[in-house]
C-alpha cells in the first residue's frame, strides 16, 4: 500500500507543477531517483502521465486524467442524457459521433462516442485531447466563453497542425464570433489531415459550455454544401442532450 500511497502523491505533484522533471520530483520528495523514475514510467503506461511533447525529459498529466477529471466535475449525468441523441445523430448521417468536454483552457477531452459502420471512418478513443483552436469541438466551447477567457486563452502561441490551422488570434477570434453567430463551428481539415466535422455546444441554464457534440467524418465525405443541413442537425442534437440533462 505504502508504493500506491507513493503513486498517488508523485501524481498528484505532477499535476500542480506540470510539466515537471524527474529530478524536481526528487528533491520535492526525498526519493531515489530510481524509484521516482520507475514510478512514473508505470503511471504513464497506465495513461496516467505522459512525456511533455515539447520536452520530453519533463512529466504532465496524461489523457485518462483529463477523461476522468470532467467526468467527475460533471457527474454522469450528462453522458446520460448525451447517449441517446447522439445515437440517433449517428444513425441520421452514418458518421462518428463525438462529445467532448473542455479541460479548463488547455484542451478538449473525448468522453463519449458513437460509431458509424463504414470501413473507413475517424476515430478518437475515450480520453483523446485535441487542442481548442484548430478542433469543430474546441471553437463550439470557446465561441460561447467569456470574452476574457478568449483574450486569455489567444495571448499564447496557437500551434499549428496543417497548413490549414488557424494561428492568428484576430483571426481565431473572428471565426468564433461566426460560430457563435450560427451556432455550429466547423473542422475542414484543420487539425488532422483528411478528417472534418461539425459541431455544437451543449450549454447550461446559464448559456455556459458544458460540452460539444461533433459528428466526424473523412474528408472524402464532407460535402461543403451541406454544411448548414449538417450544422442544423448536430444543434439539434446538443440542444436535446442541454434539455435531457436540465430535466
């Protein structure tokens, strides 16, 4: 038990001073260097930490965390009442239904999905983060945040993915200001090559985002013309999921 307690504390520490070195764990802790290391590595085989993709000497919270954190922040409540409607939306277009939950500023984070049945289709499993800028399922959250948290979140380097990414705040901040307009954000191509998708934001009572609903498709499959239909029918579907949960 004492080596779990152990696990539980380095994990813990990981995410107040991520990203962070092996031997800063060190000295935070007394440990040998050793014992630190190997701890990490297993949390990381685990899905629990990752490598910082920047430097890969120093430690950051990984993709189970970030699925597990807003799960809990939000109770299952809301994958309940999402199930359904996305079903309905996969069975409506064929195509791979996303819900993905904002992890503060720093990314969007897969908590449900509902496949299609073609041979060839996108796929992100459970846990997955993509970044708020370039992803459908980002813009849909950060066109409904307060202004302030925009202007904070913009402040940064936005990285760019493909060719295609949208890197200039002014830009970014234009299209959201679309998104909201509509209602729905669009991915044509932004973040992965040859993936698109449609997507809307689940809000609360309060017009704040919960989440973001996103049917995914290839790019061989994304008709530009029918956008708006697809726009209109993911709404739809995160306007059922804010009922459902609201009720």
């Amino acid at each position: 038990m004492r080596s779990v307690t152990r696990s539980l504390r380095i994990l813990e520490a990981v995410a107040r001073h991520q990203p962070v070195t092996v031997g800063e764990l060190t000295k935070l802790f007394g440990l040998p260097k050793s014992t630190v290391q190997r701890t990490l590595v297993t949390l990381a085989e685990a899905g629990w930490l990752r490598a910082n993709r920047r430097d890969t000497t120093r430690w950051e919270i990984g993709a189970r965390v970030l699925a597990v954190r807003p799960a809990a922040l939000q109770g299952s409540s809301l994958l309940a009442a999402a199930h359904e409607p996305m079903v309905r939306l996969r069975d409506a277009l064929n195509e791979t239904i996303h819900l993905s939950m904002p992890d503060a500023l720093q990314c969007m984070v897969v908590v449900d999905r509902v496949d299609c049945d073609h041979p060839v289709r996108t796929f992100h499993t459970i846990g997955d983060t993509s970044p708020l800028h370039a992803t459908a399922a980002g813009r849909a959250v950060l066109a409904h945040l307060p202004e302030h948290e925009v202007d904070e979140f913009s402040t940064g380097v936005l990285e760019g993915y493909v060719e295609a990414t949208i890197t200039d705040p002014a830009e970014l901040r234009a299209e959201l200001r679309r998104v909201k307009d509509r209602g729905y954000a669009v991915n044509h191509n932004q973040y992965r090559p040859d993936v698109c998708a449609v997507a809307a934001p689940v809000l609360d009572g309060d017009g704040s985002p919960l989440a973001a609903v996103a049917a995914s498709m290839p790019g061989s499959r994304f008709d530009p013309a029918r956008t708006a239909e697809l726009g209109g029918l993911v709404m739809d579907t995160a306007s059922q999921i804010t009922a459902r949960h609201s009720g």
